[in-house]
C-alpha cells in the first residue's frame, strides 16, 4: 500500500458521495484473500466461516459462493437468528457454548419464525462441560427436542472445555445413550499456537502438541461411536492465524476461518504473510491545526515540541476512538494533547503531507469481529469504484425475542 492507492480510495468515496467514517473493503484484496485461502487448505478440509469476524450477510453470501461452501460458525444468539433467517440453507456451528436460557430462547424464538431451517440436522450447539452437557440433556428430554452436539475440547489454548480425560469419554458414553441428543463431531481451537516464542518450543511444537491432543479425543471418539460414524463427523479446528500449518494427513475434517480474508493488524504474523489488508475505515479531515496545543499549557506545548515530543501539525477527524491503527497519512498517529473522542479524534500527521481538510484518513481495524459492525452498511470498493453496500448484521425484533422467552419460563 502507498499514497496512491489511498489517495485513489479517497476519490472513489468523494464520487461515491460519502462524507462520514465508513468500513470500506477491497473487493480485489477480498477475492485474492480468498483464493489464498482455497490453495492453502487441501481438498480433504472442510472450510467453515466464522460469521462473527464476517458481520454481514452480503459478505457472508459472496464469499460462500465463490469459496464453495454453506459452512458457517455463529458466536452470538441474535445474530444466529439473523443469519438463519437471511441464510437458511446454512449448516452452522456454534463457536461458544451457550447458556441454557439461551438454547430455550432459540427454540421458542424458531417456533414463531417460519424457515426452511432444520435445526435438528443444520445446527450443532457446543458442549464444553459435564454440567452443561446435563442442562441441554435435561432440555432435550424435556422438550422432545433433538439436539446436536459438538464437544469442545482443550487442545493447547486453555480456555476451557473438555480435557483428554475420563471425564469426556463419560461425555460421549452419555451421548451414546441419549434418545434426544446426537454427536456431531468435536471442536478444538488453537489460536495459541501462532503467538508461542521459541523458548516454549514456538508454533512447530505448539501445533504438534495440538494436533496430538486432538488425535487423542478422536481415538476415544473411534473406541464410543465406532470409526465409520467418527468419519463422518464434524471435526473442526483452525483459525485465521493457524489455518495454512494444516498440511497432510491430520485428525481433524474441516478448517475455520475468517479475519485472514480482511487481515486486521491483529493477524499480521508470519502464517498469513501471504494475505493482504483489504478493510480499511475511511474518516474525513474536518481541520488542519499547526502547532497544536495543549488547553491551559501553551509554553509546555511549545517546550514540548523543541524537544521533539509534540507533533508541528494535527488533524481533527470525523469520528474516531476506534479499535484501528491509521495507515494513511503514513506514520500519523494519535495525539495524546486532548485524550480520547470518539467524536472529533486529534491525529498528528507528517508537517508536509499533502492531506487536506475534506479528504479521507485511512485506518485498519485491529480486529474485525467488533469493528465492522460500527459504521453501518460496508462499502465495497470494485475496481477503483464503490459498487454496492453491504448492510452489517442486524438483531431481529426484540419484542419478538423477549415475549418468546419469558413464555417458557415455567420450563
């Protein structure tokens, strides 16, 4: 990326019309995010998207089309029914286990919304504790209600769900003998291994070690339910910074991913070298201040910038205190002057750059999960032009939501 590409991204937003913070995402980056993608997971993976780092169902749709594929992961119950009603020939995972509450509020939400749907065969709730394998037992008994289930287990990361021990073969063996509850497959997550430095054995030996914990579930699985029904599973791993280490023959199915195809500076590490940024906030220049000071401190400002520790010039911007780092003007960044403001941010930009008032800053997000959900619709650039909108996910009516659940509360 250099001023030009940015200052070509400022003229497409000028004739598109835009004159507040926006997401805007490359289409051509996208694209050969993706691609990327698809020549690095072999042909015997599964790719699942995670939805959450993906907020949009406009986005969610083109990249399912072009990579193939109807596998989504869901983190959050009411865009969960968001995507169900947008995107009903969907098979989804969940990506966290839910609070009892919130499997009842699903089921009486769905009873009451019309979909081609199939929850018993299209979605996989996930277990991650004996207790909470209970709560969903006790529910599908009571309900007469099927219910799939995908074991989260601890492969590395620590952040819960079941270890390789005799408490999660007692988790199959439970399984196994419910009428109402079915094994779907196991969910191991490793976004640890990428982050671990070379005095712990680095990402070669944390995924190893990974991949050994999975084969062991796996190989209690096979001793429960038989190979042939393991095989056919759902067995899941992967993440955007771990997802090309999957080479070869391992026990897992199927890859998730999804920031890698926007790339956040979150997921600039050596595993994804190979992907480009593609989403951008764009926020106006509203003024153009020399020399600025801090309230009250005139003298300090001026003593401060002599030594080198105040910026000679700083931009107030349409909107700011955002998860992003500003990639455009180049080595701008954030003035401690004035704090925060999440409604006119001070930046310090090179003295000599040519930005003026009226053009575009240009950030990228640190994370996609939160922050494409805080501009409202994404403006998809194509080819030097914005194209088309994509509406972010939107939660269903919730008056709807709240009379479904409290009519259950005697459950």
């Amino acid at each position: 990326m250099n001023d030009l590409y940015f200052r070509q991204l400022t003229d497409a937003l000028q004739h598109a019309g835009i004159a507040r913070p926006t997401l805007l995402v490359d289409k051509q980056r996208l694209d050969r995010n993706i691609d990327h993608l698809l020549s690095a997971i072999q042909p015997h993976y599964q790719y699942r998207i995670v939805a959450k780092s993906l907020p949009s169902v406009g986005m969610l749709r083109y990249i399912m089309n072009r990579a193939g594929t109807h596998r989504l992961m869901s983190f959050h119950l009411p865009f969960l029914m968001h995507v169900i009603q947008q995107i009903p020939e969907a098979d989804i995972l969940l990506g966290k286990p839910m609070p009892i509450s919130a499997v009842r509020c699903f089921y009486d939400w769905q009873a009451h919304n019309v979909s081609d749907f199939r929850p018993d065969k299209q979605l996989q709730w996930l277990v991650d504790s004996p207790q909470r394998l209970q709560q969903y037992q006790h529910y599908a008994e009571q309900q007469q209600q099927p219910l799939q289930i995908n074991l989260e287990i601890n492969i590395g990361l620590n952040r819960g769900g079941f270890n390789q021990d005799n408490t999660f073969r007692q988790a199959l063996q439970h399984i196994k003998e419910s009428p109402w509850l079915t094994l779907s497959g196991l969910m191991g997550y490793e976004a640890h291994v990428s982050k671990i430095p070379a005095f712990l054995g680095g990402a070669e030996k944390a995924f190893r070690i990974a991949m050994q914990r999975y084969q062991h579930c796996v190989d209690q699985a096979v001793d429960v339910f038989g190979q042939q029904a393991v095989s056919n599973m759902c067995l899941n791993a992967g993440g955007s910074s771990t997802y090309p280490l999957y080479q070869g023959k391992l026990p897992v199915n199927e890859i998730a991913t999804a920031s890698a195809l926007v790339k956040p500076t979150d997921f600039d590490v050596f595993t994804l070298e190979h992907h480009d940024p593609a989403a951008f906030i764009a926020a106006p220049v509203l003024k153009d201040v020399s020399n600025p000071d801090i309230p009250m401190a005139g003298w300090l400002s001026a003593i401060l910038r002599k030594l080198g520790l105040s910026a000679p010039r700083g931009v107030f911007i349409y909107g700011g205190n955002w998860l992003a780092q500003p990639c455009y003007p180049a080595d701008s960044k954030r003035s401690d002057i004035l704090g925060h403001s999440s409604n006119q941010e001070l930046y310090e930009v090179p003295p000599g750059h040519p930005l003026q008032i009226d053009d575009f800053m240009f950030f990228r997000p640190t994370q996609s999960e939160a922050v494409l959900l805080q501009f409202g619709d994404i403006a998809l650039l194509d080819s030097g032009h914005i194209s088309e909108y994509w509406p972010v996910f939107q939660y269903p009516s919730q008056e709807v939501v709240v009379a479904d659940s409290t009519a259950t509360t005697s459950h």
